[in-house]
C-alpha cells in the first residue's frame, strides 16, 4: 500500500512539473517556430508550423543583422558594456556595503539597512520622472553628460540595483565567522586587505548568483534606456533597437521575433553555464542569512 501512494506521488509530481514546463516554454518555442516565417505567415497563425522554413529563418536573421536602423554590432557592444560595468560596480560596492552594514552594530547601519530593504517596494513609476530631471541638473553641475551617456546610465543601475545586492550579500555575510577578521586584524591586515583577501573570496557563490540576476534584468531593461538614452541617442541597447521594428500602424513581425530572439540567446548561454552556481549561492545565502 505505501508503495503505491508512493508511485503514485511520484507520477501526481512528474505530471505537474510536465505542465509547468510546458508553460514556460511555450512563448520560447512560439518565438523559434514565428522567428523563421514571414509576416503574413506569423499573423495568420502563430502556433502553427505553416510558413516555418529554415531558410526563411536564416533569411530573417540576416535581415535583422543587416538593417540599419538596428545597427546589430551597436546595440549588442552598447548592451554588453552597460551590462558589465553596471554588474563589476554592483558586485564590488554591494559586497563594499553589505560588509560594512552587517560588521558595524549601530543604529545608523540598521537604518541605512532599512533604507535599503525600503527602496525595493518603491515603484520604478513613482520616481521616473524626477529622475530624468535629477540626472539633467547632476550633469550640468559636474560637467558630465548623465543623459544618453554610458556613465549616467550605468550609475542608474548601481542605484536601482544596489538594494537587492546588498540584501542577499548581506544575509550571507552574517554567516561568515567573524573570527576570520579578526586573525586577520591580528596578523596586521588592514580594513581594506581583510574584505579583499579573507571576505570577498568568500561571497563568489552568492556573487555569482546575484550577478546573473542582476544581468537578466540590466540586459532586457528596456523603460529606464528608454528613458535615459532616449530612442535616437548616440547609444542604443539592444531593446530600444528591437522597438525600431514596431511602428505606428505596422509591426515588422519577421524583424522583431528573430532580433528579439538574438538578444535572448546569450543570456540563456550563460544561465545554463552558471545554474549551478546560482542554486548553491542562492541555497547557501539562505542557510547563512
């Protein structure tokens, strides 16, 4: 009897598990199957495999590379610099901050703690637009271009996506002995040699966790680049370029579907490379915070 129940929990999970990734995969496979149709193939019927060619897929994707108004190398190199400098930044000050906050045991650390834990429930919308005008007055008094700038966006995001850093780096920290630092203060190291020698080694795993998720979101942001490099700017990301393809009455389908599907790919690359990393980081902050 205990066998069956339990055969049958097996199966009762495995059927569920089967329709959860069913529907999770379904809007990628959409996009695969739509990315090598034609537009009038893809608006007819977009769950079928009518009108799905590899080589109108490939036709697709060199149109895409190709276009002008895409600019494919641009985007690509103006997303994959914003997203590597905004993470270093991130991963280096959130780790700088997090230390700090947890280490020193007074009121002000709590509440600048708190500070940040608040900042995560504000919505993007409550503070776009003073943001706009905020980042106009800073450039103008420190003579550098924060709008349509990699610099203003990039502290944009040390910004929006320093509270969430500092938060699961700092559950982490909490469990790291703090006998560590002090064998390291008696060995004579200074503040600065116990983080980057003895701490910062120690958060690789959560590092790489928060690192990737992080990314996930820099790389597909489209509303604050949208906002801050504006449509035409100097420097464009790849969703902004991807927008170039919808128009007012008509929406180029056979251009959208295949770039959309480029920007996607690298960051799959790399989640399937790092999922392992990211389960313990996550699984270890967790059991340390």
């Amino acid at each position: 009897m205990h066998t069956k129940e339990k055969t049958s929990s097996v199966v009762i999970r495995f059927i569920i598990a089967i329709v959860i990734a069913i529907y999770v995969l379904f809007p990628f496979f959409l996009l695969l199957i739509n990315s090598g149709k034609a537009t009038s193939d893809i608006t007819a019927n977009p769950v079928s495999f009518a009108g799905a060619s590899f080589g109108q897929f490939a036709e697709n994707i060199q149109a895409v590379v190709n276009d002008p108004n895409f600019m494919f190398f641009t985007s690509f190199g103006s997303s994959a610099l914003i997203t590597v400098l905004s993470l270093v930044l991130l991963s280096l000050f959130g780790a700088m901050a997090a230390w700090v906050i947890c280490r020193n045991k007074t009121i002000w650390s709590t509440v600048i703690y708190f500070t940040f834990i608040a900042s995560m429930i504000i919505p993007f919308q409550v503070v776009m637009l003073p943001l706009i005008s905020t980042f106009r007055d800073v450039g103008k008094f420190i003579g550098i271009p924060m709008l349509q700038s990699v610099p203003g966006i990039v502290f944009a995001y040390l910004g929006f996506g320093g509270a969430m850093t500092v938060f699961i780096l700092n559950g982490f920290i909490k469990g790291v002995p703090y006998d560590l630092e002090e064998a390291a203060s008696i060995d004579g190291c200074s503040p600065e040699q116990t983080f980057f020698q003895i701490i910062f080694p120690l958060l690789t795993p959560v590092i790489t966790t928060v690192t990737i998720l992080n990314g996930m979101w820099i790389w597909n942001d489209y509303l604050l680049p949208s906002m801050m490099l504006g449509q035409n700017g100097k420097v464009m990301t790849i969703p902004i370029a991807i927008q170039k393809f919808v128009g007012s009455y008509v929406k180029s389908w056979d251009r959208i579907l295949p770039a959309a599907l480029l920007a996607i790919i690298p960051m799959i690359i790399i989640f399937l490379i790092a999922q392992k990393q990211i389960m313990e980081g996550m699984i270890e902050g967790a059991v340390k915070g």
